[in-house]
C-alpha cells in the first residue's frame, strides 16, 4: 500500500549528532530517573522523552532525548549539539554502586530531520533502519531519524523526492521558533527557565532528581531575571559570545546567529532588570544601536 499525504513536499535536513549513547544494565532506568529532569518512568518501547541534564544549581550542562530500547530498562540517550563526552562524564560522576553501563556510538551514527505536515507518518511507512522520534527544530510538525552511517545511501534513497534544506535554514526557523540550542544558548552559566524550556523539559511531580530543588523553588517564584530572546541585526553576524548595550550599560549577550538576505537573527540573554524593550541594541558601548529583539 502506498502512501499518501497532501500536497505538500517534506523537507529535511542532515545533521550531524552530538551524542548517540546506548544506557544498559540492571539500574539504567531507575538511575536515569534520578538523573534527568523530565519524567522517565512508564517509557514505552519506540517512545522518547525530550529534557535536560542539570547540576546540583539547577544550571543546564546539556539537553537531549531519552529514547526507550528494545531490551527491558535499555535506554539511548540522543543531542543535537551536546558532545556525547559530556553527557555521559555528567552520569559517570553519579554512579557510585549502581550496575549502569554507557556505550558512545555516536560517531557511527547520523541524523536527519524530517519537517511538514505527515513528516511522522511519512517516517512510520519508510523508516526502516534506525530510530525516529519526535523533534524540536521548529513549532510545526518535525521529527527526527538516526540511523547507522553505513544506511545512508539507503536513507537517502527514500528522501529523494523531497526537498532537502541546509544547516544555517534549519537554525534560522529555529531560531525563530525560540528555541534555544544547548550549550551555546543556554549552558553552564544558565537556568532552564531563562532560556523558555521550564515547561516542556522539566517535570515538577516526578520527585528527586539532580537540581530538582533548585526547579522547585523557581516555580514557587514564578519568575527569573534573564531571559533569552530572538533578536535581528544588519549584515553580518558578529563574533559570539558578543556583549550587548544600552547607554553604556551592559544589558546582556548575544549567544548565537545565522546571517541572511537582509542581516542575521539570533539569540541573545538579557536582563530583565537593566533591558529597556523600547530602546535597540548595540554591539559596543558607543556604537550604533541596530539591533532589535523580536517580540
């Protein structure tokens, strides 16, 4: 039976991963529930959980998806941009006598995200190597699929009608989504709930977890003093990290960017309490002010 869906072309884009870890042994589950931020418990086979990996702070050192396995309490850790060295020397430093055990096969594996409506159903008729989960590239309907690089020819042969988009368009919808990459974005020095991911990457029922405390008090507070925002300047994106001004006063960061057309968007870290949101940006303490943050 073939498949059908309307008129309109998927398109989709190569990546490459940033981690791809297979989490085995007796413990994994249960470890990793006491680990990342989102809830774990009742994962089905072929389902994945989107969260993060948080320090004692409550600071975000990386994101990613927990996918299910196809062995009882197997779990497969995937990142778009956090180095799979990072995440698992993150875990390693938690594991004291539990029977947990990480393999890093990323370098043997390769992703691509699929976008547009039907992209899901698309992938369930034709995805026959590898993994597919839901994905965080755009608000519309996106996914992702990894599969081993030696299947690539395949996988590409199954894409080969649709349209194929590059690295700095990806990033640009995403940017103008608000979604932040992790670490560049939103890292070390930063909370979750500054950079929008309070709601969609932290549980706050699931009981204890690394910086689960800190989550706890935040939400009592109902409010940060930072917050990332999209911004637009003219021409070329300037080096990141960049620092950004308002009468001679330093009122954040830009974090990351992608240049076009008619200049570059990006994401900056402001502060809500020295921002003025009726006055633009500058690159330098006297320089002119051209930047805008979108709404």
């Amino acid at each position: 039976m073939n498949y059908m869906r309307n008129s309109r072309a998927l398109e989709y884009s190569v990546w490459k991963i940033g981690a791809w870890v297979r989490v085995g042994g007796e413990d994994a589950a249960t470890f990793l529930q006491g680990q990342f931020t989102n809830e774990l418990r009742g994962l089905a086979a072929g389902r994945s959980v989107y969260g993060l990996w948080l320090n004692q702070k409550g600071k975000v050192l990386g994101d990613g998806f927990v996918l299910a396995g196809a062995v009882e309490g197997e779990r497969w850790l995937a990142s778009y941009f956090c180095p799979a060295a990072g995440i698992m020397r993150r875990l390693e430093d938690y594991i004291i006598a539990d029977d947990v055990v990480m393999e890093d096969f990323t370098s043997e594996w390769m992703g691509i995200s699929v976008l547009g409506d039907g992209a899901g159903e698309w992938l369930t008729a034709n995805a026959h190597v590898g993994r597919i989960f839901p994905g965080r590239r755009v608000l519309g309907e996106n996914w992702e699929w990894v599969f081993p690089v030696s299947t690539q020819a395949e996988v590409r042969a199954k894409l080969s009608t649709e349209t194929e988009i590059g690295a700095d368009e990806l990033a640009r919808r995403r940017i103008g989504a608000g979604i932040p990459a992790v670490p560049v974005d939103l890292g070390p020095g930063d909370l979750p709930s500054e950079g929008g991911l309070g709601e969609v990457a932290i549980s706050y029922t699931k009981g204890c977890y690394l910086g689960q405390e800190v989550m706890a008090r935040l939400k009592a507070m109902g409010q940060v003093r930072r917050r990332l925002m999209r911004v637009r300047g003219p021409g070329q994106v300037p080096a990141v990290p960049a620092a950004l001004w308002q009468d001679s006063k330093q009122v954040g960061e830009l974090r990351s960017g992608v240049g076009g057309e008619t200049g570059f968007v990006g994401m900056a870290m402001l502060s809500l309490v020295n921002w003025q949101r009726d006055l633009p940006l500058a690159l330098e303490v006297a320089g002119p002010a051209v930047i805008q943050v979108e709404p």
